[in-house]
C-alpha cells in the first residue's frame, strides 16, 4: 500500500505542477495579419516603384509601363 500512497503522492504534484504552467502560459490574441505587415515595406525602393504602377494602372496610364517595357 505504501507504492500505492507514494503514487498517488507523486500524481498529485505532477498535477499541481502541470496546473501551475498553465496558468503561467499566455494565451496569445489573433491578431489581424494585415496589422502585422504593415509598414514592413517602408523606404522600400522596389514596393515604392510597385505602388507607381498599380497607380498608373489604375489610372489608365500606360506610359509608365510601356517606358519600363523599353528598358
């Protein structure tokens, strides 16, 4: 019997200490993902010269990119 009450003993403090870390672990909030990239591309040539384009495509203005073509 005395197997038994050390068992359960040692079963107690596994609980107690699993119990412990869970109250420790933090729960992270989802977060938006959009809020999580932005401003990630800050003076970024490449995003900036990108930007120009989806404009000028958006506008109807070719120019922009028949010049790029002509490189």
């Amino acid at each position: 019997m005395a197997t038994n009450t050390f068992l359960e003993e040692r079963l107690a403090a596994v609980e107690a200490a699993i119990a412990e870390l869970q109250k420790q672990i933090v729960i992270p909030q989802s977060t938006n993902w959009l809020q999580q990239i932005t401003g990630s591309f800050k003076n970024e040539p490449a995003f900036e010269e990108i930007l120009a384009y989806g404009r000028a495509i958006r506008q109807g203005d070719e120019s922009l990119l028949e010049a790029q073509d002509e490189r």
